[in-house]
C-alpha cells in the first residue's frame, strides 16, 4: 500500500480512505485552529473544525458547525479587521488578519487568522479555510513591550525635566549665595563667576567668563599668594580651606579675602575643575579692629573718672578720724573694694575683645618666678582679711612670659579662690618645677562644682549654674586665664568636687612660648 | 628738705585736683596744669623738678611732650612719670624714655612712692 506519492496523498484507488483518514488525524493533530466554511450555503457557515479550533475557542463541535465565523466577535463587531474579512470573502480573496475573539467563557483572545478561498474548475469559490492561531500571549508581550517603550520614554523625558530642575536650582543657589564663586578649568581659566564674584569686584561676566583667572582686570588678579594656592598647595593638599590672602586691587582698593578651594577628582566632565570661593572679609576685619578700638577708647575714658573716684577714697581711707565708727570704716572699705572691681570688669571687657579678634600681644621677658607669684599672694592677702593664703614650695627659676599677664592669671585664681570659699579660711597655692614647665596649684576649699560644670568653666560668659544667683560676675575672667595660658603654650585646668573645693593649675613653659619650636 | 616744684599735666580736672591732693602730702609745690600746650612754657617759667603727664591728650599728647624733653638739652634729665588708663601705655611711656610708669587708676602709696623715689 502507498498512500503517498512523491510526497504528497494519493487521492486514488485503495489508498483513498486511507489517505483521507490520515490527512484528517493530521488536522486534528495540528496546533493551530482550522476551519472550512461552505460559500455556497447562505451566509457561508462553518462546516468543519479541528480539535485545536475547539480548544482554541472553548466550544465544542456541534456549537460551532452551522455558525458562521462572526460569532467568536461575540459583542466586539467594530473592529475594522471584520470590514477587511467581508472584503475578501466578496472579492474570493485570501487574507491574513489579527482580530479579538472571544472564548466560550467570554474571555478575550487574539487570533491571528489565516483566511484562503478554495476554487472549482470554473474558478468559482466554493469553500474558505481559516487557519487560526491564538497570538494573545504574542500580543500581551507585543503590547508590554510597547508600553515599557513608552514608560521608558516618559521616565526619560521626567529624568531630564527633574536634571534641568536641579540644575536650574543649583545654579539659583550659586547665584543667590553671598560669596564669591569661580569655577576654572585645568589651566585656570574662568568657566564660570557668580554674582556675588561679579559684584564684589565690581566686573562683568563678559570680562571674566572665559578670560584667564591671573589676567582679569589688567592682570590684576596676578596676585603671588593666589598663584602659590593653585599650583604649588591645592595639588597636595585638596582640598584648601580659609587661605588668607590680601590684596590691593587697582580700582576696589585693599581686600582683605578668605579663599577656598577644591579640584575636582571625580571622574567625568568635571576632572580637574577647580572651585574657587572667595570671601571678602575685608569689612569684617575693618569692623573687629573698630570694636577694638571702641573699646580700647572706652575703657579708657571709664577709667579716667574712676581715677579720680579710687584717688579720692585712698585719701578719705588715709584721713579716717580714729574715733570713726566700725561701720563708718566697713563702708569706705566696701566702697574701695566696688570701684576695684569696677576697674577690673572694664579691663576684662578690652582683654575679651582683643583675645577674640586675636590681638593680643606678649610682651615676653625673664623675670624670677617665685617672687612674682609671692608679691601677688602678699598683694591678695593684704586685702583678704578672713582668709590665709598659705604659698608652699619654691622653683627657683626664672621664666621667659609675659609678667602682667600671669600676675592677671594668679590675681584672678586667687580671687577666686576667695569668692567661692566665703566661709573656708585656708587657700593653698603650690609651685613647683615640672620638667621644662613651672606648675601653679591654687587650692580652695570652697562651693565647689559639679563634673559638668568644670567641662564648661573656661568658655567665655559661662556661670556655674548654682553660682549664677549667689555670686556676682560676667564669667569673663577664667576665660581670660585660659587665653592667656594657651597663648603662653601652657595649659590651665580644674579638679573639683561639689561642696569640697577646687583646684586651678596651669603650667608654662620656663623658656617662653617659641621655646618648643626649636 | 626743701619744697620742689612738680608740674602735673592731665586734660582730666577730676585727676588733676585728685593728684595735687594727694601730693600736697609731699610738701612739695604743685603746679597743675589741664593744657598740654602750656607745658613748654610752664617748664621754662617754673623750672619743675618733677613732670607728671597724662598720655592721651587733645592736640599735644603726653609722648610728644616727653619726647620734646628728651630731646632738649636743657631738659633731658628731668624726671617724668608717665600715667595712663590705656593698656599699651607702659610701652609708650618705656619707648619715651620715662622715668616711671603708673597705670590709672593708680595707687596712693605707690604714686607716693615714686615721686619720692624720683625728688
């Protein structure tokens, strides 16, 4: 038997039940829907369908044969895929199309329809096969992929509108910022000035952008110090921070400025860019020295009167009739202990603005160590009458500092030492040798203070909290100690215990403050 | 010993009388003066043995007086005590070449002191 001849079914004799059994087990066997309908019956109905159609579809064969195609549209009848169909099926065309159908359960698919007339001999169209495939899966990926395209294309124009946001913000900070900002490329060139730059010194953007940072303004941006920060600092040391550089400029006069500057490493566009921000400090120097001369002025027409008042009560001390009363003398001692203090606030107030703005200077010069400090216990004693001063140890040396500054440091512990401790007797003061230094104990056996207190008692204007309404003062003069003992090289510091006491030591170094340099 | 004459220069009246006070206690004459201007001419009629002088004063100021001293021959020797409530005015007053520095407000037995030490 052979059912095939040259490939093909043999349509003939013996063979022709097989070959027709065969070739409709290969329909059925196929994956894709097939479908014949009769175009010479009205409406042209569906006369035969594979097993695929029907799994394809969810109907089964007897709902499906008789029916004409159109009833897989279910409702969906506007799809022009349909107008194209009617088109072929009036013409006798073949056609291919992918139109929405919808299963038994009404669930959408996409089928993808193969559509072929099938001819007489006179050429007339008898039938029409559909080969059908469910491509839903194929357009579900079709239509994600479209719709990630577009995502993606959304998410990029947002990305570029949020970039061209941040950039515009940016660029409004550097403008708004009150300092002066350059940007150069490697070979110190001006990509960029802000307005704050432009402003300050008094130039265009057309002057400066894309000029050479040395050459702006007639070179007058050649500035030594400037050239020395960009290429012989800022390649070690990035970045640079508060390089003070003064300059007279032509036509703006001396400016006193604060530079920072940072190169760039990212990797990128931006390598090697230099940032340059420049501070005019020039008003804020000019406004500490007035404030120091204010005050230098101040304190000094304050003392002058006071002159004259601490004058005038030394004599009426000195003319006391001896029959005076006790409370007659207290009085003029209370009075002459005020007008003391007075003079000493008006010292700090000058000491606490010239050590801020850093211009206090030391007069440095060897003196003996030990009669310093006993000259000054002698001088407190003298007017402590309800405590004792008790000195102890020797040093026997003689150091290189500046004399009216410690005896300020010693004067002040000692003070101290008595306005803390109204109630003890005894204050203790130790000197002794400690390697290069000479070391001050002043012992006090006081109020005390807690271990919080201790950490703050050296910042300027700070009161021990309990000490705040029980005794007097601005908190200025501890501050002024440890000033002067850190610009001595020397270190000043507390122990103390609540209700016990405290002990201020400071050392300093006998050979002066250069002495460890060498 | 003898009275001496000390002339005293300060713009301020309140020190000026509070000084002639205090120093009366010398025994010695006080010629006060509130006009740095005059004290060329006061130092020419009253031949001082001692000078006090202010150091900030209008027009004159005390360095300049004190560096006309040192610098005329006739004077050059005369004690000077410089006095001043400014911080910097020991320097001046070591720069000038004065005898003595005191700071104001001053002490009592310590101005005592040094004029004594200086007539």
């Amino acid at each position: 038997m052979n059912t095939f001849e040259r490939g093909k079914f043999l349509f003939s004799g013996a063979t022709k039940n097989e070959s027709f059994e065969l070739l409709t087990k290969a329909l059925d066997a196929s994956i894709s829907g097939i479908i014949i309908t009769d175009n010479s019956q009205p409406d042209n109905p569906i006369v035969y369908c594979n097993g695929a159609f029907e799994s394809m579809s969810g109907y089964s064969r007897n709902e499906i044969i008789g029916h004409n195609c159109r009833f897989l549209q279910a409702d969906d009848r506007s799809q022009k895929e349909r107008e194209i169909l009617a088109k072929a099926v009036n013409e006798g065309l073949g056609c291919t199309v992918e139109i929405r159908n919808y299963k038994k359960n009404g669930d959408l698919f996409w089928n993808e329809l193969y559509m072929s007339p099938v001819k007489d001999g006179d050429g007339k169209v008898t039938h029409f096969i559909g080969v059908q495939n469910d491509v839903t899966y194929r357009k579900k990926v079709e239509h994600d992929l479209r719709q990630q395209k577009a995502n993606m294309e959304k998410m990029v124009e947002e990305r570029t509108l949020a970039l061209r946001d941040s950039e515009a913000f940016l660029t409004s900070i550097i403008e708004t910022v009150r300092e002066g900002l350059l940007v150069l490329d490697p070979n110190f060139t001006v990509l960029s000035a802000n307005y704050h730059f432009l402003k300050t010194f008094k130039v265009t953007v057309e002057e400066t952008v894309g000029k050479q940072l040395y050459a702006l303004g007639n070179n007058q941006w050649d500035i030594p110090l400037l050239r020395n920060l960009l290429v012989k600092i800022l390649p070690t040391n990035n970045p640079v921070v508060d390089f003070e550089v003064e300059h007279e400029f032509p036509h703006i006069g001396k400016k006193l400025m604060l530079l920072n500057a940072y190169r760039i490493e990212l990797e990128g566009q931006f390598k090697d860019q230099i940032l340059l921000a420049i501070e005019d400090i020039t008003e804020r120097k000019e406004i500490e020295r007035r404030k120091d001369d204010f005050l230098s002025i101040a304190s000094h027409e304050l003392k002058t009167p006071l002159t004259t008042i601490k004058g005038y009560m030394q004599v009426i001390e000195r003319s006391l009739p001896s029959e005076a009363s006790e409370k007659f003398k207290s009085t003029i001692g209370k009075v002459s202990q005020y007008v003391e203090r007075l003079n000493n606030l008006i010292s700090e107030l000058l000491d606490v603005s010239r050590i801020q703005t850093g211009n206090i200077e030391l007069h440095e010069a060897r003196f003996e160590f030990d009669k310093m400090v006993s000259d000054v216990v002698d001088g407190i004693q003298s007017s402590a009458h309800n405590h004792k001063i008790i000195l102890k140890g020797k040093t026997n040396t003689s150091i290189l500092a500046d004399e009216t500054h410690i005896i300020q440091v010693l004067n002040n512990l000692l003070s101290n030492a008595i306005k803390y401790g109204p109630d003890s007797e005894i204050i203790e003061v130790n000197i002794s040798n400690v390697s290069e230094y000479v070391k001050v104990s002043v012992k006090d056996f006081g109020v005390g203070m807690s271990a919080q207190d201790t950490k703050r008692v050296f910042e300027r204007f700070f009161r021990g909290s309990e000490i705040q309404q029980r005794f007097p003062g601005m908190g200025i003069g501890l501050y002024v100690c440890d000033q002067i003992i850190k610009n001595h090289k020397g270190t000043l510091w507390v122990e103390s215990q609540k209700g016990k006491g405290s002990i201020f030591s400071f050392t300093l170094p006998k050979n002066g403050k250069g002495s460890d340099e060498q | 010993m003898s009275s001496k004459n000390i002339l005293i220069c300060d713009d301020d009246e309140g020190i000026l009388d509070v000084l002639e006070l205090i120093l009366e206690e010398t025994g010695h004459t006080i010629i006060p003066e509130k006009n740095s201007l005059n004290v060329r001419s006061l130092i020419e009629k009253k031949m001082p043995d001692l000078i006090i002088l202010d150091l900030w004063m209008p027009v004159l100021s005390g360095d300049q007086i004190l560096q006309m001293i040192r610098t005329t021959p006739a004077y050059k020797h005369l004690p000077v005590i410089m006095i001043s409530a400014s911080r910097d005015g020991e320097q001046i007053a070591n720069d000038h070449f004065a005898s003595a520095f005191i700071a104001k407000p001053f002490d009592y037995d310590n101005l005592i002191a040094q004029v004594r030490k200086l007539i």
